[in-house]
C-alpha cells in the first residue's frame, strides 16, 4: 500500500502520507512509475520526511530535485529526516 | 489545441465578455457597485484606496485600475470617480488608454451632482456597453494567447506536496503551447533565490530576480518582521517543514520547472511568452489582482484548508491537495488533487484532468467563485495612508 510521496526521481526524501510506526513499511512511487519500499527505522508522523537511502554526514538533503539543507548526522534508510538531523544551509548565489 | 474567446480591438483576446464599472476610489466604490447590480454583465469591486496615498502606493493603484480596464476578459469600462480624489479621472483614462484602445466612459460624482443622478448615468453608460457586449460571438484561438496565473493561499502539508505541483505541471504544458504562466508571491521565493536565479534566461532577468527579493526582505525588514528568522514557523516545523528552503520549493513548484524569462513589477503589462515571475504580495487577493491587472485571463489556485478566494473579470479554478477539505469545502473548490498523493491515477493522468477543467472554465464554464457572484478584489499597499 502506497503510504508516501515523492516529489523528484532524485530526491533522496520522501513525504509519508499517514502515520507510520517503526517497523511498518513505507511505500512510494517514482515519477518512472516505479514502485519502492523501505522499513521505517523510526517513527514517521504524517506529513514528515524520511531517508529513502542511506545518507551520509555533510550530504545534500534533496527534495523537489533542489537542496534543502545537509544531514548534520549519518541518517539510516527509513529514517525520520527532520531538524534534529538536517542543518539549514543558506547556499552561495552562483 | 485551442480556446474559444473574444478577440478585442486592441489584439488581445479575453476569455470572459464582462463590462467593468471601475471605482476610481474608495469615494465611488458604493456607486459602482450600485450600477453593477442594476446590468447584467457588468461587474465592480470595492476600491479601497484612491486617495491620500503616498506616491510608490498611487502607482500601484494606478496600475491595478487602468491595468484592469485593459485585462482582455474586459469588454469595455465605465470609469466612476468622485472628482476630487488623487486618482484623477483624467489621470486614469489616459493610464487606461497608454494600454488599450476599448470602449470607455466616464461618469464624475461631484460634476453630475450626486449619488442617484451618478448612478442613472452610470447605469446608462454601462447598459450600452453590455449591449454591444453581447452582440459579440467567441472565435478560436491558440492556445499561446492564454496567460495564466498562478496562486496559493490558506496553505497545509498537501499544497506543498500535490497541489503546487500539479499547477507546475500545467504551466510546464502551457509554456510548452508558447503561452504564458506568471508565478507570484515574493515572499515565499525568500530561501530559494538561489534556486530561481538559476532558472533565469540571462544575467538580466537574474539580478532583476535577486533584486525583487531582496527589495521585499527589506520592505518586510523596516516594520520589524525579520522573514529568516521566523520561519519555518513552529507551525511548519510539526507540520514536517525543516528548513526555509524545502518551504518555499513548496511554493515555487507551482510555477513548474521552464526557464524564467522575464520579471515584472507589481501590475505591469505581462507581454512575453513562457514562464514569468510578478513581484506580489503572498496576500492572495492582491496578488490576483497584480496578475489580473497584468494581463492574466484565468487563474489557478492552490489551498489546502480552501478558500472562498475569486476575482470579478478572472475565473480563479482552485484546486486541493488535501480530500477532506474537497470533502468539506466543496462549494469553494473546483478540483479535487488528492489523488497525486493516493492515486490511483499517475501524475500525468491527474494533469490531463485539470488541463481539462482549465479549457472548460476558459471556454465558459462558471468556475465555483463565479457562481458564487464573489467580485472580492485588493490592491496592493506599501505603506499607510498619507
């Protein structure tokens, strides 16, 4: 059952669309139609994100094909991305 | 593809045929809207400025009105003016006439001699033009003659994820038909100038994006309201917004993905083909109102929570990314874009449908806001009255 969103083929974050509890599996699709799944490492409330693979330390977090910050921490695939693990980063003007 | 409209004397083409009795100030707004009651196919709107207005904001009142004369959706207008206001009569017939050669009269309170002889010859005025109006048929046009209009307002988690989106998807089609699609609101590109800079077609329309966003902050900054430093708001934040940027990516995904071609200030005369950007507030009807005054036949609206959000010339088709707000606002709301987020159907699928609805609604179909009679309009301000 599909239960997130995401936006662009390269985001590597999606939305869940209801509340999701450690354990459960989360389910999207991609703008190919392709269909992805991943184990919730944490809990997801609606509307939040969550890693769709592993990202590094230091790493762009991608939504909307665009940065939106950078992973202050490792973040584990299924897991909540959210303040307590992205840094804002205000982007140089190139 | 095309759309049937009505071809104007001055070249453009209107998707409505509507005989616009327009308020030069506030001091004739209670007129105007008497006339309009009394014809059909006229419309008003409550002018709440006109007068004692510091210069940068009689601009813009100068632009919204004569720049809502010119809209194509215009047949022709009767101007009401109370005769001492700052917005002259003849200041705002030849403001009217540097853009468009259509039908026009005047009616001038003090000089006819009050309220009742004003609206007699208003209503006189106006039921002629709504006669010739109607003697006018539709013709075929391409689709490259359509500007469209892009909004989002009372705003949730949805309108970020399925609804702007969506509206992207459109304005990608159109501007692939060589048509035109204005993305607005200044307030919400703060965060992702970057982002926008880069869309730009030249270094031109790149510094001029810089600068209008810039221009804003500070605007914002001289009353007190510091936009970086409060947001994403406590709101956004247990809503599942992290940063300003992944916010206003939110926002500006409604003007979908093209290369931006030009930059116009608040109610200028949008004249170029392909995706542009107008300076606007994000209070939506006053950023309508920029877009109308523009030149923008139809308008697409985004709302999460729904909105009863309409204009008097323009169709304005709002659509939600969240169901039980299509559920529970239905009267408000034209199109129902939860299924980007459940599916079944795929993106491409949803967006056949809603290009259906905006041929339909350009074609004639009454949108919700226009069965509804909603003429609610604002024009922009800068500052208090003087």
């Amino acid at each position: 059952m599909r239960n997130a969103v995401i936006i662009s083929q390269t985001d590597n974050v999606a939305v869940a669309v209801e509340p999701v509890s450690a354990g459960a599996l989360l389910t999207w699709i991609t703008p190919d139609q392709t269909e992805h799944s991943v184990t919730a490492v944490t809990d997801i409330p609606i509307y939040h994100k969550f890693a769709v693979r592993d990202i590094a330390k230091g790493e762009k977090i991608v939504k909307y094909g665009e940065h939106i910050g950078e992973a202050g921490a490792d973040i584990r695939a299924g897991e909540h991305v959210h303040i307590h693990n992205v840094v804002s980063v205000r982007e140089k003007l190139v | 593809m095309t759309f049937s409209g009505y071809r104007r004397p001055d070249g453009r083409v209107g998707v409505r045929n509507h005989v616009l009795v327009l308020p030069a100030s506030v001091c004739a707004s209670d007129v105007t809207d008497k006339i309009a009651r009394r014809v059909e196919g006229a419309v008003s709107f409550h002018n709440q400025v006109g007068c004692s207005q510091v210069p940068a904001d009689e601009v813009w009142t100068m632009d919204v009105l004569s720049g809502y004369a010119a809209n194509p959706n215009v047949y022709g207008t009767v101007v009401v003016s109370l005769g001492c206001e700052n917005c002259q009569m003849d200041r705002v017939v030849a403001a009217i006439r540097e853009k468009t050669n259509k039908p026009l009269r005047q009616v001038i309170i003090q000089e006819v001699g009050g309220t009742l002889k004003a609206e007699a010859l208003g209503v006189q005025y106006a039921e002629e033009l709504a006669q010739e109006a109607a003697q006018q048929e539709r013709e075929e046009f391409p689709l490259s003659e359509l500007i469209l209009g892009t909004e989002c307002g009372g705003s949730d988690p949805t309108s970020g994820l399925a609804a702007n989106p969506l509206i992207g998807e459109i304005c990608d089609r159109l501007v692939d038909a060589d048509a035109t699609a204005i993305l607005s609101e200044t307030t919400e590109f703060i965060g992702a100038e970057h982002i926008l800079a880069r869309r730009a077609i030249n270094k031109e329309v790149r510094d001029r994006i810089l600068f209008i966003i810039q221009r804003y902050e500070e605007s914002l900054a001289r009353v007190g309201e510091l936009v970086r430093n409060g947001n994403p708001s406590p709101g956004n934040i247990a809503g599942g917004i992290t940063t300003l940027e992944e916010k206003s990516l939110g926002c500006i995904h409604k003007g979908g993905h093209r290369d931006i071609q030009a930059v116009y200030d608040y109610a200028r005369p949008v004249d170029k083909k392909g995706l542009v950007i107008m300076d606007t507030p994000g209070n939506d009807p006053s950023s309508i109102a920029g877009m109308v005054a523009g030149g923008a036949q139809v308008i697409i609206f985004s709302s999460g929570r729904g909105t009863p959000t309409g204009h008097p010339l323009v169709p304005v088709i709002k659509i939600t990314g969240n169901r039980e707000t299509w559920l529970k606002m239905r009267d408000n709301t034209d199109f129902d874009a939860s299924p980007v987020i459940y599916g079944p159907q795929s993106l491409a699928e949803i967006t056949d449908d809603l290009f259906g609805i905006l041929m339909e609604t350009v074609n004639g179909k009454k949108t919700r806001a226009e069965e509804l009679g909603f003429v609610e309009t604002a024009i922009a301000r800068v500052s208090n009255y003087a």
